[in-house]
C-alpha cells in the first residue's frame, strides 16, 4: 500500500468533528486528483485527520477546497502540505495508519 503514495505530496488536515472531516474530504477528492490515504479518528475527542496524497499542485488545490468547506462546520485544529516527505516521515506517516 504505502510504495503507491511514493514520490507524492500528502496533505494533512484534522477536524474537531469526524462527520465534518468526511464533508470535507470528499470536497478535496471532488476538487482536485488526490488520494484519500486515511482517515485516523481522534482518540481524545470526536474530531479526526485526513491525509491525503498527489502533486503539490493536487494537494494544495484539494486542501482548499476541504479547508474552505470545512469551515464553516467544524473547528479547524492543523492542517499542513509536506511537498517531498523524507522516508523517516514515510515511515512515521506507515506507522499512525490503522491505529
């Protein structure tokens, strides 16, 4: 799974509300050519994180669009675009999928 996501930017954003961050990722994946990576639910409270994989131009188009929608629903806790991630952050990225 992970080798499909190298040599691409990813985009992260988190939400203060789950719901808000599936409204928000389907904004992303319907505004630009991205992957939805994973959604990763918040264990402290309701909220989750996205990451989300492409060109830089993709993921930064996407982000946008999932920003800009998430707004006005949610609390926007971080959001970030890591344009050439390093394999020691491919790895970290591996290692909070799934858990």
């Amino acid at each position: 799974m992970s080798e499909q996501y190298t040599g691409m930017a990813i985009g992260v954003f988190e939400l203060d509300s789950e719901c808000a961050c599936f409204v928000a990722l389907d904004a992303a994946a319907k505004a630009a050519d991205v992957k939805i990576q994973a959604v990763e639910r918040n264990r402290l409270s309701a909220g989750a994180c996205v990451k989300m994989r492409g060109t830089v131009s993709n993921v930064n188009a996407a982000m946008e669009a999932a920003l800009r929608t998430a707004e006005p629903l949610s609390k926007i806790v971080s959001h970030t675009i890591i344009a050439a991630p390093s394999e020691e952050t491919e790895t970290a990225i591996r290692m909070t999928i799934n858990k």
